[in-house]
C-alpha cells in the first residue's frame, strides 16, 4: 500500500488529498454530534412521554417514534433534502432550495436526528420503565409530584441504566452519517470515494476511511466508558462491582 | 375524630373486587395491626390511606381529609404520612443521608442544613449514623430497612404506614426492624402495620384487624383477639403462622 498520494495536490481545491480527507472527517462530525444533539433531547422527551399514563401526551409520542423507526434512514434523508421543501409554504419551500446555508447539511442532521430520537426513545422508555413500581410509591409515599419523581428517582436511574445501549446508539449515529453523501454532503465516504476516483487509490484511500471510523468510535467508547465509571452506583447489583 | 377513618371502602381490579366494604378507624396515637392470608388485600388496604391506591367506592378520611376526593391535595397529604415498604426502596443512587434529605428539601422547603441536622439525628437514633455516607447497596436489609424507617420520619409524619416491613427480610435482622418500630409505637406514634410479625402485635398493637378476600373479617382489641375463641378462620390462620 501506497499513501504518498495523499500529500499530492488536489484536483481542484488547492489543497492535497489529505485535506479532503480532513474536510470529510469533519462533515461526519458536524453532522454526527449536531444529529446526536437532536437525537438526545427529542428522544428523551418522546422516551419520557412514553412512560406517562396522560393518553394525549403517550399517543403522539407512540406514534412519533412508530413512523420514524420504521421508515428506512435512506428515506429519511431523501424526504428532508427533496421532499420536505416542497410540503412547506411556498416562500419558505424557496428560501430552502436557494436561500439556506448548507441545505444538504441540515437536511443530513434532521434526517439522522429525527430517525435516531425514535430510537433514543425507546431506550429511555426502557431504562425508567425497568424501574419497579415501589420506587415511584416510596418517592410519591413522601409527598413528591409526579414530575418530581422523574427528575430526582426515575430519571437518574433510568439513564444509568440505559448508558450501554446509548452508547451504541451514538456509535451507530458516527456510522449512519455516511448515509448523508447520498444527498450532497461530503463527510469521509463521500471524499473517500471521490479521492479513489480522482487516484484510483481506492484500497489505500477505503484502509484510510476504515482506520479513522474505527479510531472515532473507539474514542466515543472511552468517551462512554468513563462516563459509566463516573455514574456508577456504589454495591449497586449490575454495576459489576 | 378518628385520624384514619375507612367507611365502606371497596376497590375493584377490572371485575376483581380486591377490597370490600372495609369500614375500620384509627385514632391518634393508636397502633393497628393488619393481618391476613397473602392476597387478602391488607396492602392494598394500607395503600389506600395515602392515595397510592384509588378506591372506586366508600369513604376514607385522613386527618380530616378525604383522600378520594379530587380536592385533595395528595402531595401535600402524603408529605404527612410516613410509609415504609416491603422491599425498603432506597433511592439507589442516592447516599443514605441524601435518601433522607431530599423530600425534606423538595417537599418541606428546608435547607440542605436544615435537613442533613434532621437526618442525622434519625439516624443516629436508628443506629446508623456512621453508615450516613454510604449507598444503600452497601448496607444490610435490616439497615437499609432502619434507613427507610428513619427517611418516613424525617418528615415528621403524624401517621406511619409499614407494609410487610420485614418479610423481605433474613430472620436475624428482623429484630433490628422490630426494635426501632416498638420504641416508635411506644413514643406514641399512630401506626397502621401489616404484618405476619404477632410479637409485635402482642407487645404493642391496640387493635388487631384480620383480613381476608378483601373482607375486614375481625376487627379486634389486642387481648380479645389473641385471648378469647375468634371465628374459626382466624383461628386457623393464626394456627398457621404462630406454629413456633
């Protein structure tokens, strides 16, 4: 293997192969943490909801998180870039066509964002729904709210809980992003494959691509593994020790 | 007036009617002992003082409150009950200090001082005030169950609840328990406790209330019920549970 090319100048640009390679680690990020963001907030949200027993906050939260899992993220990305300028009124359909920093960039968040949340959801759900009913009754029994509860007993618990499954979650978003070279963006698939045609180096430039996902999970999953450290509960049963 | 006041209180499942007709009181400073077969509805009765389980039909007064009456306000009921559970439930990532500081907090509006002064003198009366740093997972469950006894307390209830305080427990910590509730009950205490425990009930209980398929089925002083001839379904329970 080869990777002299890399400090090659660029077909166009001005700067080397390398530099494309660093501008597609950065798209992936950008749009990897920006959709995370989304994928949290909205997804601990819809979680929570899904474990109240008000029908009108449960059912919309129900159905939210049954139309995004479902429908295949390629989908999702396509809907956001082509379609959704098209549903909205006409004035704010043409600003997103030709006045709108970045449209393939935010379609690529909200499409990953939005899809992810439903998945967030429904691990949020699981964390506070594995809580026993007798922690509620104890937190109630001591003349705490209901939304009190949540935020000192269920939810603390809860994400505890629910830290392994997240954790693949946010690996997964890192990976998904790729999906977003299908509309425009150019994270590292899409320079990968571009610096292959451009060199023919398709091996090396795809080893490359390969080495750095693999380097950006493993830093999420030191990144997690610590946080799991910080939480954990002393002598609590499945922490292990 | 009575501080806890049932009048006909009954409670369906769906077509299940788990409570049935239950008409009993408590007065201030009173100890109540609920017993029954498993499944006779003594927690479920218990659950409904403090609203923890509705009701469909009847009447049930607390402190001259009603709890089934969409005015009240349960928080703020509760917040004067003091209930202790089966299977204690600490707040498991919570120091016990922190257990017992955060309703006074959230609920009472004290300080942190303020509350951390309170719980430490709980829990030196419970014994454990050197464990106050500790996890609950780190604690025995005769002293997770002290800890939880002593978190009820520190809202300076004007009624304690206990359901089953000890049936999760090994035989060599029930005492511990027992101990601490004893010495509550006879500071004066109004207590309403569902136990299999009838030393207990011996040694402190004013009354004896015997459930069974949701039925106040006898309802009892202490020396009657354990003294003179009762109906031969409690006689046969208590056969059952008093074998040593």
């Amino acid at each position: 293997m080869d990777f002299s090319f890399l400090s090659e100048p660029a077909f166009s640009g001005g700067g080397t192969y390398f530099d494309w390679v660093l501008t597609g680690i950065k798209w992936t990020m950008l749009v990897s943490l920006c959709a995370w963001v989304i994928a949290f907030t909205v997804g601990s949200v819809l979680g929570i909801l899904r474990t109240t027993n008000v029908i009108w906050l449960r059912g919309p939260a129900t159905a939210y998180v049954e139309l995004f899992r479902n429908i295949p993220l390629l989908v999702h990305m396509f809907i956001w870039y082509f379609v959704m300028p098209e549903m909205v009124p006409k004035a704010l359909g043409t600003w997103m066509k030709t006045g709108m920093p970045m449209p393939e960039f935010w379609s690529a968040v909200f499409a990953l964002g939005f899809y992810t949340a439903s998945r967030v959801a429904e691990q949020v759900r699981s964390g506070i729904q594995s809580i026993p009913r007798g922690q509620t009754n104890a937190a109630l029994a001591t003349g705490l709210t209901m939304p009190q509860v949540y935020r000192h007993v269920l939810l603390p618990m809860g994400y505890r809980i629910v830290v392994p499954p997240l954790t693949s979650e946010f690996l997964t978003i890192f990976k998904n992003s790729s999906v977003a070279l299908t509309i425009g963006v150019l994270e590292l698939t899409a320079q990968a494959r571009t610096i292959s045609e451009y060199t023919f180096r398709t091996f090396e430039i795809f080893t490359l691509a390969t080495v750095v996902y693999v380097v950006i999970t493993l830093a999420v999953v030191v990144l997690m593994q610590y946080v799991e450290t910080r939480i954990r509960v002393p002598g609590y049963i499945g922490t292990g020790r | 007036m009575a501080m806890i006041e049932f009048k006909n209180v009954s409670k369906w499942y769906g077509k299940f009617q788990v409570l049935k007709d239950c008409t009993t009181n408590v007065e201030k400073g009173e100890v109540i002992v609920v017993c029954g077969p498993s499944g006779s509805g003594k927690s479920t009765l218990i659950k409904c003082v403090n609203g923890l389980e509705p009701f469909q039909q009847g009447e049930l007064m607390v402190n001259g409150q009603s709890v089934g009456s969409k005015e009240t306000n349960l928080p703020k009921l509760r917040a004067k009950i003091g209930m202790v559970f089966q299977n204690f439930e600490l707040f498991p990532h919570m120091s016990v200090i922190a257990n017992l500081n955060l309703a006074q907090v959230k609920v009472l509006g004290r300080s942190e001082a303020e509350a951390t002064e309170k719980s430490r003198a709980l829990l030196t009366r419970v014994g454990l005030i050197d464990h106050a740093p500790k996890f609950p997972g780190q604690l025995s469950g005769g002293q997770q169950q002290r800890v939880a006894i002593a978190r009820a307390l520190a809202m300076d209830p004007i009624a304690m609840l206990f359901d089953e305080p000890t049936s999760a427990l090994d035989p060599e910590m029930i005492n511990e328990v027992l101990d601490v509730m004893v010495e509550l009950a006879q500071e004066g205490m109004t207590m309403m406790v569902v136990t299999h425990e009838m030393g207990f009930a011996r040694k402190v209980a004013n009354r004896v209330i015997f459930m069974d398929r949701g039925e106040i089925v006898d309802d009892a002083s202490k020396d009657d019920f354990f003294g003179t001839t009762r109906s031969e379904r409690v006689q046969l329970f208590l056969s059952k549970i008093l074998h040593h």
